[in-house]
C-alpha cells in the first residue's frame, strides 16, 4: 500500500517549462536549376528562396538576421565551417527571394547548406536545399589546380578531404582509366584515349582546363598490395572500370587513400584482366624548362616521365637515408652541390643495378612514375623506375 501511494505522489508532479520560442529552422526553395541523377547540372548558378521558420512550422516574419551560404558535396562542406562563406543573405521579415549562389566546380550529389551561426545574434537555425546533380569528377578534376599561379599549386588539390568516386574517363568513348604501375602499396592510374573499342596506342589529351596536356594522373595508395573489388591484384596495363577513396595531400603528392577499386567482374575474374600493356601513354619527356616552370612537373604528377642523356651525381646523404640516388639532366653531373635541377631516382628492390657504379656516367635513357616532395618553397621530384627496362644504362 506505502509503494502504491509513493507511485501515485511521483505521478502526480508535474514541471511547467517555458515554450519554445524563435526560428527554430530555414526553409529554402530551389528556383533554378533543375537536374537528377541522370541529367546532371552543368550550371553552377542557383537561385534559391530563403523563408525562416518559427517553432510553430510557420514563417517567422520577426527574423531578420544574416545567413551565410555554403555547398555541400562528397562529404564535405565548402568552404570549410568557420572560413568565409560563399555569400551571405540577408533576410527580411523572416523572406529572402531570387538569391543567385555562384557555387564552385561541384561533383556528385550537392546541397546548399545556410545558417546564421556568425550573426550578432544568432539563432543557430539552419537550413539544406533541395539535391542538385552534378557529374562525378574525373581525374583531371582531382589534380589541376584551382590556379596554376598560386602559392600552393604544387601541393593542394582543389578536392582535398573530399571523397570521391571516379567512374568514367574524360575522353568518353574511347576513353580508359589504363594502369600504369604497381607498386607494394598502391599503383598508378592514367585517363588516356584509345582506338576504336579501347585498342592501343592510348594517349593522353589536352586539358580543357589548361590548354595543355596534363592532370590525368592518380596515384592510388592501398596501404597494401592492390587489389580490385573481387580480391584480385591490380596489374600493370589494366583497365579498371575506377576507383574510390579520400583524396588527401602528402609532401605535395595527391593520393587516393583507403580505396576501393572497381573492375567489371567475369567468371574467373582474375585470369581475365583486361590487360595490354601497349596501352600504356607514352611517358612525358622532361627538359630544362620543366625547372623554370614548375607547375610541369604537377601537371606530370604521378604519370610517366623520361629523363633521357642525364648524368649521374654523386652519392650522398640522401641515398644513405632514402636510397635516392640523383641525375643531372643538364648533362654537368659531379657532386650536384650547386646544381639544385636534379632529379632524384629510386630503384632499390625494384631494378638490381648499384649506382655507385653509375656515378659520373651519362644514362642514355630513365623512365619512372614521377612523385614530388613539395613542402613551401622545397621542391624535390622523384622518379620511380618500375621494371630494368626504365633503366637504360648505355
């Protein structure tokens, strides 16, 4: 009987809290432009309506802050939540109408995001659009630069921490996303145009996007031996259906890390590669000019580049630590102290050849997937030989 009236004394208390009160959210309408997954946008204009919402799901003509813009897409926002937005609204009487957003290259699924978390008083409401569809990126949209004349063209990608799929060549129908190179922890992917139903020779094109070829490069880092999404390893001269990761920044290398990749399954799926290794692009031929104008070397970022009549220096700390091992391709060679356009090479445990008895030679021929260590103003290109071949000695 005591338990029971104790129960009936608990359910009597009641707590009066005051009512919610403010713009609880921020209702936005997509005017223009219109898309869906399979009619992708290619404007990257968009007009939206702005109305604040009170707690009772009405308009809350009381509000009459400044909401700031942001888009986001694969994963994250951009700019970054705390930088400066893309543009600011301000509302009145809880209504902005007609405001055109000017968004930057977007890819993939893509929503306006609002809120008001810098005004002078802000409520926190926020607010998404509607979805906008643009197209998945390519790999030119992962490399090239926003601006090949900023300070840190050399080292970010304009999609950095995004994470991205890529499923399609840029070159349509003859285009493929050819293998390059394999290596113990990853490989390297280059976006080619072939003959006619994929037949070699592959090559690469110009980017629309500087006028020039460049920028179709990936490297994929696996962490491990790379595999497709059937368990089979990667191999050099395959076609692979694309890939899929977080793109990030290391030393100024853009990777693809904690990837999936992607490879039209068959029935014995792993004897069955589609592999040609006459599909592979011709390297890019490196000269003098590359050291006055560094953004070529970006723009050759982890593809092929021949070296050729370069002169071997010297051996130093840097082979000791590293095991690189530098080339002049000036053709000077010696100890390459006072000469800082060199080219670093690595080919320990790859090609069984022993630089020391190299130094002071002219090597008619280096071929080897270009990597850089960019940090600030310290530039160093590597050159990763893959097979003996890449390597001619005389």
């Amino acid at each position: 009987m005591k338990r029971y009236a104790l129960l009936l004394l608990l359910g009597g208390c009641v707590e009066t809290r005051d009512p919610i009160t403010g713009t609880q959210s921020l209702h936005i309408d997509l005017k223009t432009p219109t898309g869906d997954p399979m009619n992708p946008l290619t404007s990257t204009t968009v007009t939206i309506d702005v109305t604040a919402i009170g707690p009772d799901g009405q308009p809350d003509t009381t509000y009459n802050n400044t909401v700031q813009v942001y888009v986001n897409f694969l994963g994250t926002l951009t700019p970054y939540l705390g930088g400066p937005p893309l543009s600011t609204i301000a509302m009145s009487s809880g209504k902005a109408t007609n405001q055109t957003i000017n968004l930057p290259p977007v890819f993939g699924p893509a929503t306006l995001w609002l809120d008001d978390g810098t005004s002078l008083n802000p409520t926190y409401a926020s607010g998404a659009s509607p979805t906008l569809w643009f197209r998945d990126p390519y790999i030119m949209d992962i490399q090239t630069p926003a601006n090949e004349m900023s300070l840190d063209a050399l080292e970010k990608s304009p999609l950095e921490m995004k994470q991205v799929t890529v499923n399609s060549s840029r070159n349509g129908a003859t285009g493929r996303l050819v293998v390059t190179s394999v290596f113990a922890q990853g490989y390297t992917v280059s976006d080619v145009s072939c003959a006619a139903g994929g037949a070699p020779p592959c090559t690469l094109a110009t980017n629309p996007k500087v006028n020039a070829v460049g920028y179709d490069h990936k490297m994929v880092f696996s962490f491990s031996a790379a595999r497709d999404q059937n368990g089979c390893l990667i191999k050099e001269g395959q076609v692979i259906d694309g890939f899929a990761g977080g793109v990030s920044e290391f030393n100024g290398l853009t990777e693809i890390g904690f990837p999936q990749s992607f490879v039209t399954a068959t029935k014995d799926r792993c004897d069955a590669a589609d592999v040609n290794a006459a599909r592979i692009p011709a390297p890019g031929l490196l000269d003098s000019t590359w050291f006055t104008n560094k953004i070529m070397f970006e723009r050759n970022e982890a593809g092929l580049i021949e070296i050729d009549n370069a002169k071997v220096c010297n051996l130093d700390a840097d082979y000791d630590t590293y095991k690189q091992w530098k080339i002049d391709p000036g053709g000077v060679g010696g100890d390459c102290k006072t000469n800082k356009n060199v080219i670093n090479v690595i080919s320990t445990g790859v090609v069984p050849t022993d630089p020391a008895t190299l130094v002071g030679k002219t090597l008619p021929k280096v071929i080897g997937v270009l990597r850089p260590v960019n940090i600030g103003s310290f530039n160093v290109w590597i050159v990763y030989p893959r097979k003996s071949e890449d390597l001619v000695l005389q």
